[in-house]
C-alpha cells in the first residue's frame, strides 16, 4: 500500500529595525522540572502534578503525593499552557501596542541542558521579572551555570539599543549561580568596550559589571554557528544529551535484565554507550563503533541475544543489514564471534529541528518538521541550511520533536498582514481545541500517573481550568469549522508547549 508523507519548512526574517522577538515561558514551570534520560529507560520527569513550586500557587495545596515520575509525554505537560494561552497573554499585555507576525517553538527551555532564558525586569509577565529560566527545580538535575559559558542571543533595553545603534547580538555570558541575577560578558574585550557607557545608567554596579539590568531577554540554546563559523559537529553534538536526535539507533531491541531496579526488555541499542561517552559518541559520526551486548551498570544487569531471530528481525526492520566483516556503511552491524560485542555504524537521523540564527541585524526564524528516522532534516542539515542558505552568521538549535512548529500571519498583496490579533486568535484557538481533543484521546495511552490524577488529561487537577478555558472559549466563540492551516507552514503536534518565541510589530511605529 502506497503511504503519502511529507514535511513542511518554514522560516520567518526578522527586520529588527521594525519586528521584535518576544520569549514566552509557561508561568511557574520557569525552574522546571526537566527531563531526565539515562539511555536505557525512556525519557522521564517528574509528574508537575508532584512539584510543590507548581500545586502551591496552581491549585493552592503542596504536591500531590504517591507519584512516580512519567515517561507519558501529555502527563509530563500537565499544567503547561496551550500556544493559545501564550498567545492570549501576549495580547493581553502587549496587544494594544503590538501585532504579532508570527511565532516558533522555543520547547528545550527549562526542560534540557545548555538551554537558558534570563527574563529581564520589563518582562510583561510580571511574575517572571528577573527570573532566569532553566533547570534549576530543587530536587532534580541542576544546569550547572557555574561552570558553563552559554552563547545567547541578547535583546538590550531602549538606553542600550539607542547607544549601540542595534537592539540584538550574541554573546558569551556567564550567570552567576544562587539566584542573584548576575549576568556578565565573558570576553574582557567586550567588557571593557560596554563597560564606559553602562557606566553611566543608573543601576549599572561596575564592580560587578553585571548586565542583567539591562536586557529585555538573554537565551541560550545549542550553538551550531558561532561568529560565521559552523561549530564542527563533534563539538556540537557534546550538548544533545537526546543522543537520539543525532543518531539514527536501532529502537526496541528485546533484551533481558534489569536496570536500576526495573526490568527491561527492549532498549535502544547504542543508546547507552552513547550517551554516556563523549568519545563514543565523536567516533560514531564517521564510522562504526563497537557495542557490547551485556551492559553492567549499577544496580542491574542486561544483555543482548544477537543470535535471536527476534534480535535479528527488529534489526532488520529498523533498516539495519547484518555483515561480515567491519561495516563500511551507514546502517550495518558486524556480530563479533562469541556474541559479546557488535560493530555497528549508525546512520544520522532525520529528525524535526526549531532553529533560531541571525545574519547582520537580521533574526532568522527556521522549523523543519518531519518524522523521527524518516522524512526530514539531520542536525547536519540544518545547519547547512543556515549558513548556506539564510548566510548565518549565528545559530542554535532551541527545539527538537512534537514542539517544533512555526506560526505566521500571512501577508496579503498589499504587504499588510491578514489577521488582527483577534482574528489570528481565533484560528489558534480553533487548532488548540482540536489538538486538545486528539491530544486527550491519546493521552490514556501507555499511563503512569494519569488513572491516580482522574483519567485523561483534561481530568488532571492541572490540567482542568487551562483546558476547560479553551473548550468555553471556543464554543463561546462560535469556532467551529473555522480554518487555520494558512497560518502554519509548520504544524504543532501538541497542544500544550512550555516556551515559545514570538513575532510581533509595532501597530503605530514612531
């Protein structure tokens, strides 16, 4: 049977002179929690509904006990607002003066590594003034921002952009740890050059040289273009701790054992070794590399039959050819006699990319959508479209999987924008409530927690006024039938997002 897929582009430019980048962030999921991986069981985070930094101002109690963490991606976003809820804010505090253009996934932040947002004191959710944006939620894996130099993309205040005749860059920044909104410029260079006029803004401490009075935004990603140059995918790959989004590895591969005290009978192989070495996963870009098929680890025990036809026929059908000798291309694996050991070169995969780069003053918006290990981009894909394509001269990579997607206002032919901020609101809030449906109705799949927290996901205690605001407002509305396509060249496949950026113009340019 013929099966028809695709996957869409899309790429928004940014005049800064005339169009600004907002950062949205789901209030009180700022510290997390995150993900957290080990490259045998799946992704997993700590259900929102056990977080008491969520449940204390969410539903007025401490968190909900006997929980364990989920591998269930709609549990893991309970709570998390829906694009229209990002949206609707934004309009809400901004839309008198503001129309947004358009809009990108920002969905690593606060969720995985090298991933930051420092929010600064004009940020128009009040209660995330001042608040840098990670993960940081106490109890679970910390960014160790003491000992990391981030790359971001800093949008200055007024006095600053006035001065500097621009409004955006990037930078190296060190963030100072412990929650005292330090931000400094790492170059001494640099430094030293912004250093004399700061000098003369009220609030700048010179001792300190701390800028972060001064920024409306700084945000961090995984660089792949840095100062005109592309960031050599052995050095960029260090900061995927999703090995999976890099490599292309053979999925659900039966093995027996336990790990960690669970048993476990099929893993991803590879995923393991890869993760968890550096130099493994260097070496894996440009040739095979040898995997054992019995992992100790601590607390448990697996191996790999490579000799089992079941091994086998998932190996084949994850496209993966048995050979005998050393493999020489992508997709094949060598057994080594006695079964301990397999050489096996991993293709690259294909996967869904959100990018966001920049070019002279110009701010390139790009999502490439796709799906996992089939029709697509690689990491090194995109990163040739960036500097190739839209010349780049900076890049980072803000998202990967179900939260890449981009959002526009489409222009008429008179160069205007088609839709008012309540007009693009509907058609969002229209694509809301029917991924909200598709979304519920899978939601009850493979459960971890969601039976204890009532059943599908507009039951959960987090979930119930944020999903029931959307179904009022929709019928409310009169939404039905009302179409959106048109306003996403790259669809979102979930309706709940924790970060996203967002577009907009000024209604009345001075």
């Amino acid at each position: 049977m013929v099966k028809h897929q695709v996957f869409n582009t899309g790429s928004l430019t940014l005049d800064t002179e005339k169009e600004q980048l907002f950062v949205s962030v789901t209030p009180d999921y700022q510290k997390g929690p995150g993900i957290q991986r080990d490259g045998i069981t799946a992704p997993r985070m700590r259900d929102p509904h056990a977080v008491g930094d969520i449940t204390i101002p969410r539903l007025g109690q401490i968190a909900i006990p006997g929980l364990d963490s989920t591998t269930n991606a709609y549990e893991q976003r309970a709570g998390t607002w829906t694009l229209y809820h990002h949206l609707k804010e934004f309009c809400d505090q901004r839309g008198q003066d503001w129309l947004i253009i358009g809009a990108q996934g920002c969905g690593d932040l606060t969720m995985n590594p090298w991933h930051l947002a420092y929010l600064g004191p004009n940020y128009y959710i009040k209660s995330l003034q001042n608040q840098l944006c990670g993960m940081f939620l106490p109890g679970d894996p910390q960014e160790p921002i003491d000992r990391r130099i981030y790359r971001c993309l800093v949008k200055w205040c007024d006095a600053m952009a006035t001065h500097l005749g621009h409004r955006y860059e990037f930078l190296d920044l060190r963030f100072m740890a412990g929650g005292a909104n330090i931000i400094q410029m790492n170059d001494p260079r640099v430094a030293r050059k912004y250093d004399a006029f700061l000098r003369t803004l009220p609030g700048y401490d010179a001792n300190l040289q701390n800028i972060a009075p001064f920024l409306e935004f700084a945000l961090a990603g995984k660089t792949i273009i840095q100062q005109g140059d592309v960031v050599p995918l052995f050095t960029a790959i260090d900061r995927f701790q999703d090995v999976r989004h890099v490599f292309c590895l053979p999925y659900g591969i039966p093995c027996a054992g336990s790990f960690m005290g669970r048993a476990i009978g099929k893993i991803n192989l590879g995923e393991y070794q890869l993760y968890g070495d550096l130099n493994a996963r260097r070496a894996a870009l440009n040739g095979p590399i040898i995997v054992e098929t019995q992992l100790i680890s601590p607390g448990g025990f697996l191996k790999i039959s490579l000799g089992s036809p079941a091994v086998a026929n998932e190996l084949m059908r994850n496209n993966f050819r048995p050979v005998g000798v050393s493999p020489r291309r992508a997709g094949e694996y060598f057994p080594y006699p006695g079964g301990d050991t397999v050489e096996i070169y991993f293709p690259k995969n294909i996967y869904p990319f959100g990018i966001l780069g920049m070019s002279g003053q110009r701010i390139i918006c790009f999502a490439s959508s796709g799906l996992g290990a089939r029709i697509g981009n690689t990491l090194e894909g995109i990163t040739l479209i960036m500097s190739d394509g839209f010349s780049a001269e900076e890049a980072m990579v803000l998202d990967e999987g179900f939260d890449v997607f981009q959002m526009i206002n489409p222009m008429k032919d008179d160069h205007a924008f088609t839709y008012t901020n309540n007009d693009l609101l509907d058609r969002v809030l229209a694509f809301t409530y029917d991924q909200m449906l598709l979304d519920t109705a899978a939601s009850v799949n493979n459960p971890v927690n969601g039976p204890a927290l009532g059943g599908d996901m507009r039951q959960w205690p987090l979930n119930q006024n944020l999903l029931d605001q959307v179904a009022n407002n929709y019928r409310v509305g009169g939404l039905a039938g009302l179409g959106y396509t048109d306003i996403f060249p790259v669809g979102l496949s979930r309706s709940q997002i924790r970060s996203i950026l967002i577009v907009a113009v000024r209604k009345n340019p001075q």
